[in-house]
C-alpha cells in the first residue's frame, strides 16, 4: 500500500470509530442526564416527572419528618412554598437535617407520588454560618462530654 | 508592613516578567546575548520575589495578622498552626500565590538546567541553547499572568479596615485531615509542572528548532509533572475517602474530572513521545497533546477556581473566571497559530511498517486516551452549557461516565498486556505467540475462577482477565530479563534484577508504572463489584454484621477541642465473640459550619477495608446510627498509586554522566535519533518568527 493510501486508511478508521463513539456519547449523555427541580418543576413536568433519575431541592416541610431510628426509615416532605413532594429514604438523615432546612434530595420520584431518595444532603452553602442559638453541638450533646477539653 | 512587603513583591515580579520576556525576545531577534541573561536574570529574580511574598503570607497567617484580607479571610486564632500555615492554598487568592511560587521555581530550574545543558553525545546542547530564550519567554508570560491575577482580581493582600479580631478559620473540610497538607501541593506541582514541557514545545516552534531536541526535553518534564498529578489525584481519592464517609473515592465530580484530563492527556502524551523519538513520527499530534496538557491545567483551574461549579471542592467566587477563560483562549490562539506557522517544519519523516508493531500499540493508546479525554471533557462541561444556553440545572450522571469510560480502561488495560509485548516496527507472530502465550492462559484461568466464585458483573471479571494478562506480560519482562543476565552473567536473581533496571531505567521505570495502574485498576474494580454496605442504629452493648465482620457499639462521647467539639462513639471489632480491636468513628462540628465534617474510621486489611461511618448520634446518647462498609482491595489502590510514582521516578532518573563506556548499554535498539534530525537543523538556523506572532 502507498503512503496515502495507507494515510488515508487510517484517517479513515479513525474518523468510523470516532463518530461512532461521539454518536455513543451524545446518546449516553442525554440518558444520563440528572435534571436538578423544585417541587414546583417537578409539578410541571407531569408523566416526564416519574422513574428518571432527578435531583429535587427545596426546604424540608416543617413537621412532616418521621424518623424510625431502629428501621433506618426516614419520611418527610420537600417544599418550595408552592408545591410539597413526599419523600422517602431507607438511609440516615444527615446530622444537622431538621424543620425547614434547605436539602436536595437524589433519586427517582414513582408513580403514586413518593420520591424514592438514595441520597439526601444538606444543602450546601458557601458562606459559613455560625450555628444559631440551640443548635450548638457542645450544648446539644451536653451530656455526652467527657472531659473539657485541652 | 507584612501586607506591603508582600503586595510589592507580586507588583515587581509583574513588572520583572514582562520586561524579562522583552529581552528574551529582542535579546535572540538582535543577537544580544547579555540581553538574553537579563531575561534569565529576571527568572531567578521572580522565584526569589515570590517567595519572598509567600513568606509574608505565611507569617501574617501566623501572626494572626487580620489586617491582611486573605487572614481575614481564612483565619483563625483557634485553628492549630499546622492548618493554619497550610491554609496558604485554602481559597482563591492564597492558591493563585502558592501557583506562582511554584510556577516561579520550576521556570528557575528549567532555566538553570536549560543554560547548563552540555553538548552531550546527540548534539542536544546547541538546539537547548537556541531555544532556551523563548522558552523562557512563555514562561515569564504565563507568569506574568499569574502575577496580574496577584495584583488585580486575586489579590490576597489587600488592606481590612477595621481590623477584626478573629477570623472564621479555614473551610472545615479543609482542616480535617493530614492529606490535605498533601494533596494540594502534589496538585500544584504537578498542574503547575505541565507550564514547562508547553514552554519547551512552543520555545522550539519560535526557534525553529523542533527536532529531536525538543520532544527529550520535555518527556522527562512532562514525566516530573505527571508523577506529582497521579501522586496528587491518588491522594485526592485518599482523602475523599477518609474525610467524605460515604466509603468512595472517586464520584466523576467535576473537580475530580479537572484533575483527571491533564492527566489522560500527559499520559498519552508519554506514550506517544516515545513514537517520535523512536521513529520521528506523530511531531504534531505530541504539540498538540502538549498544548492540550497545559489548557486544560488551566481550564482545571478555571472550572475549580471561578466558582463555576457547586461541588464540594469549589469554594471560590467571582470575577475571576473571565481572566481564565482569555487566558485560555489567548494560549490556544497563540499555540494553534504558531504550528499552523511552523506546519512546514513539522512534516514527519517515520511511517508505520506494521500494523503488528508497537508503534500501532502506542497509536491505539493515543486514541483511546483521546477518546478517553473528550468524553469526561463533554461530561463535565455538558452542564455548564445547558445552563448558560438552555437556563436548566442538569448534572451528568456517574453512570455516563462509568458506561463510557469503563469499556475504554479494559481496552487500556488489554493494550498494557499487549503493547509490551511487541516489539517496534514488525512483530513475527512465532515471537509475539511466545510473548503473550503464557499470560493468556493464565489470565483466562483467573478470569473463569472469578466468575465463577465471585461473579460480580461483566466489568469485574474482564477487570480481572485482562488485568492478570496484562500484569504477567508486564512482570515478565523483568524476570525474563533478569534470567537472561544471569545466564550470561551469572549474577545472582537480586544483583540481576537491580542491574536490568539500572541498565534500562526508562524502559523498565514504564513497565513498573503499568503494574502500579494494572493493581490499581483490579483493586477498583474489586472494591466497586463486590462493595458491601448497611446501615443501622444501636444502642450501646447492641451488635451489628456485614460479610463476617460484626461491630459492637461500646460507647458515646463527647469532647471539646479549641477549634471544635468532636462527637464520636468507640466501637469494638469482634471476632468469634471476642474483642479484635477498636475503631472510633467520630463527627466533628466547627464552630462555623453549620454541618459536622465526618471522621470515618477505617481498618485496613490487603484483603481488604471496614469502613464505619457515624451517622447520626441520639441527643441523649442512647444510640447512634454507623454505616458500615466492607470494601475489598481497597489499600491496592493507594499502594498502586505508590507503585506508579516509584515507576516515574526510575524512569526518569538521570542516567550518570561519567559513565561515558556504557552508554551504548542505554540505546540497545534502533538508532534513537530521528533520521532527519541531523540533516535539518543548520538550514533554520536563523529563526524567523515573522509568521507566528500573534
């Protein structure tokens, strides 16, 4: 084979698998796209809302959580003010996950209206707030300190 | 005083770059040699400037001295000195400092090696010396760069008024753990490494000397930049996993990924050296692997630095991200321009005589990592666009990377085995049956054995098979050599061993590095296929079980430290009943953070990790809720990581000048030197730079 022709060749080859992997890509990507929502957009979106992978945040509903530590079972409601969505996780909540905290919540939402969650985080926040009165860990755990410290 | 001190050394080293740079350039258009100097003057001059303005930044974090905006900024009178000193590189504007400082002292000593190249056995010394001025004029400009940001929009000296009294301290994440006085500075050195290989290549475009000279230069900087970046992301996995308690290590979060593509595209940059070197092909693919490198290092710092991403890593804000972005495009415009200038000089002498050779190996290397490349490029920046285009929040889920990217490491790790095994231009099939024969066969038996005792999935069984193939190839040609100089030598198995790679460093130094990926791979898989993970809540004296291992909860407590309140319970291993040892997983809450940062505990078997998490604790401390995990092989991963850095730096180890007799025992193959090198040199001699400005 001559150098061009064998140049070519290979151009060639690598243009087939490279198109077919950037087709790979394009198709891979739009399936695994996470779309973040509010409980309002979650609304919105109607039957695109159910069985797809999503982020959901908002604040946790004040009195909705129900926590059974002994079946690690955790239950409450995401709201944005308009709209509240049902959520349920079997893991832990995080430490400070309380009444009206911001979170976002990973999983799929399901047909009768639970978001079934694999993930629940606090949300995060750039700027450090000092913890309010109440929810200092020292006072909070009073009980528990051993020793005042070195 | 501090703040002055320091504020004006940033403002003269800006000064001092750009005039360095002036005089590189006119010093070699005008045949100045003292002109020349000056501008290597003004290199030294600079590192000598930014250590003087990182000290100062050291002593006011020390000192507490909160009239200085970045003290003010990250710290604290209750933070301990060792985090407080490290703090250096927490936020935006320290770690702008801390990368020109490193930024100044590689260009010093790439510099100094540069002017004291000697002419050498392949003539090198004459091509370092006509490109050295325009290298060190890229290097002044990205430092100049990095020096403007100090002065303008990053600058961490700027007045407070009135003076605080405290600070908030350092990020918690950020103070958590011993590896991060690791895994930044390993960061930096090696994004900031990568500086130097681009200023090489593009000091040879200016010159017109992109021979042969070039590509020797900057493999070896481009190998000392690669060890630090894998020692870096190894560490980054390391603390992800000792500070996060979610029991991973790796989670294609975009921070991750900007580590990861300098790296894919350093290494195949490695691979593909060795094909110009050895055949004189590829020259302007290895630019553009080069340049690539070093954009995205930048672009790295960009999408980490601007705040653009919400991820647990990206802690800074502001305008910052419009520098990066005209850097970036200023740095490709310049680089693309300058090969297109340079194009006719860049034809490529060698051509391919087989497709069985290693030279192929080495090409589907290159695609692969390409690929490889593109795609955590697309799906880290994916999300950015439909944002800025679409105004949705999308992320790209982990199993977009993982579906893509894994079928591309068996691949990588099939060529590991594979590549080794062939020797340059043509294979005869006898040789290459006997190379690969053996480990074939082995890697099957361990492929079937996996399937069937472990199952775990498609990806963990062909982990395995082409991991054991790969690593047999690799491990052979040590014990195949090693024999071989026993037979004629008759050296003892040690003395062998040590002398095969002494004589060879380069060689064997690669092939220690693919065992160092080969374990790291096999233990990923491992503790991702066959990862075990419950949760429970217990109150004291109550057990609980996963895979064998069973945890008792002992106990609860409490303690104040200065800088925060630790909660944590002690958990007693138990082995057929009986007590194996203790583990503490404890939360750890900072005075400003609203959120405990976690302090998993880990015991570390080669078989394997348990891993506990302390999840949440009851307010009267009744119970707690511990996450438990078994991982297994997950102490390989770390250890391949030491594998590969341990391989890097053989293969990179000067080979002693004095030994001048054995210099042939270095080159037992084909001549090193590309054909046309000797032959083109003289006829561009008198560089023209006309056509590659910008």
């Amino acid at each position: 084979m001559s150098t061009r022709g064998r140049r070519a060749g290979i151009a060639v080859a690598a243009a087939v698998i490279l198109g077919t992997f950037a087709y790979l890509v394009y198709g891979g990507i739009g399936e695994n796209l996470v779309y973040f929502l509010t409980p309002q957009e979650l609304a919105a979106r109607g039957d695109r809302a159910y069985d797809v992978p999503l982020r959901l945040g908002g604040q946790v509903e004040p009195g909705s959580v129900v926590w059974n530590a002994q079946a690690v079972d955790l239950k409450f409601r995401i709201t944005d003010g308009a709209h509240s969505v049902a959520v349920h996780s079997s893991g832990a909540p995080p430490q400070m996950f309380r009444d009206g905290i911001g979170v976002v919540v990973e999983g799929r939402y399901h047909r009768p209206g639970v978001f079934e969650s694999t993930s629940v985080m606090v949300k995060h926040s750039n700027e450090y707030r000092a913890p309010k009165e109440g929810e200092k860990p020292a006072e909070m755990y009073r009980s528990l300190q051993t020793d005042a410290g070195t | 005083m501090t703040r002055i001190l320091g504020s004006s050394a940033v403002m003269v080293a800006f000064a001092t770059a750009m005039l360095g740079m002036v005089l590189a350039v006119a010093g070699t258009r005008l045949r100045r040699p003292e002109l020349v100097r000056g501008a290597y003057a003004a290199v030294y001059v600079n590192f000598g400037l930014l250590a003087v303005a990182s000290l100062a930044m050291v002593w006011a974090l020390v000192t507490h001295d909160f009239s200085v905006s970045y003290v003010a900024q990250v710290g604290s009178r209750a933070t301990p000195t060792f985090y407080t000193v490290i703090s250096l590189w927490g936020a935006l504007e320290g770690s702008i400092l801390f990368w020109g400082l490193v930024l100044s002292g590689f260009s010093a000593v790439a510099v100094w090696l540069g002017t004291h190249a000697r002419e050498d056995r392949r003539g090198d010394g004459a091509d370092v010396h006509r490109l050295m001025p325009y290298a060190a004029a890229i290097l002044l400009g990205i430092g100049a760069f990095f020096y403007l940001l100090l002065v303008l929009p990053a600058n961490p000296f700027l007045p407070v008024s009135p003076v605080p009294a405290d600070g908030p301290g350092p990020n918690p994440l950020l103070q958590n753990h011993i590896l991060m006085a690791v895994h930044p500075p390993l960061l930096y050195l090696g994004y900031v490494g990568m500086s130097v290989p681009f200023a090489f290549a593009m000091g040879a475009l200016l010159s017109g000397a992109p021979g042969g000279t070039w590509i020797r230069l900057t493999r070896r900087w481009t190998m000392a930049a690669w060890m630090f970046l894998t020692a870096a992301i190894i560490a980054g996995m390391w603390w992800s996993y000792e500070v996060l308690g979610w029991g991973g290590y790796w989670a294609w979060d975009p921070v991750e990924n900007a580590s990861f593509l300098p790296w894919l595209t350093a290494t195949a940059f490695l691979h593909s050296a060795m094909v110009e070197e050895r055949r004189g092909m590829l020259r302007v693919w290895n630019l553009s692997l080069i340049t690539s490198t070093f954009a995205l290092t930048i672009l790295g710092t960009f999408l980490t630095r601007s705040g653009i991403l919400s991820s647990v890593h990206a802690f800074a804000e502001g305008e910052i991200g419009y520098w990066f972005l005209g850097f970036i495009a200023l740095v490709l415009i310049f680089s693309l321009s300058l090969v297109a200038g340079r194009s006719d000089q860049l034809h490529t002498a060698g051509r391919l005589d087989a497709v069985a050779s290693r030279e192929t190996a080495f090409l589907l290397n290159n695609l692969l990592f390409t690929v490889f490349t593109f795609t955590v490029l697309l799906g880290t920046l994916f999300p950015l666009v439909a944002e800025a285009v679409r105004g949705v929040k999308v992320s790209v889920g982990e199993p977009f990377f993982n579906s893509m990217t894994l079928p591309i490491c068996m691949a990588l790790l099939f060529l590991m085995g594979v590549g080794p095994a062939l020797p340059w231009r043509v294979a005869s099939r006898d040789a290459l049956r006997r190379e690969v024969a053996l480990p074939a066969a082995l890697a099957v038996v361990v492929g079937i054995a996996t399937a069937v005792l472990f199952g775990g999935g498609v990806y963990a069984v062909v982990t395995f098979t082409f991991g054991t193939f790969a690593l047999a190839v690799n491990v052979r040609q040590f014990t195949s050599g090693a024999k071989a100089r026993m037979r004629a030598h008759g050296e003892a198995a040690p003395v062998a061993l040590v002398r095969l790679v002494g004589g060879n460093r380069r060689r064997y130094g690669g092939y220690l590095a693919h065992i160092g990926a080969i374990t790291v791979a096999v233990a990923v898989a491992a503790s991702s296929a066959y990862k075990g993970e419950t949760e429970a809540t217990l109150r004291r004296g109550e057990t609980m079980s996963l895979r064998g291992h069973t945890i008792r909860l002992d106990d609860l407590w409490g303690r104040q430290e200065p800088q925060r309140f630790v909660l944590g319970a002690t958990v007693t291993v138990l082995r057929d009943g009986a007590p194996a040892g203790e583990m503490d997983p404890r939360l750890n809450f900072y005075t400003t953070s609203e959120q405990p940062i976690t302090t998993p505990a880990v015991r570390s078997r080669p078989s394997g990790d348990l891993y506990l998490n302390l999840m949440a604790v009851e307010r009267d401390g009744s119970s707690a809720t511990i996450r438990m995990i078994v991982e297994p092989l997950v102490p390989w991963i770390w250890a391949g990581g030491y594998l590969i850095v341990l391989g890097a730096l053989i293969s990179m180890w000067p080979a002693r000048r004095r030994e001048a007799a054995p210099a042939t025992v270095f080159a037992p193959a084909p001549p090193l030197v590309p054909g046309s090198a000797a032959a083109r040199p003289l006829a561009i001699a008198d560089p023209d730079t006309r056509g590659a400005r910008t």
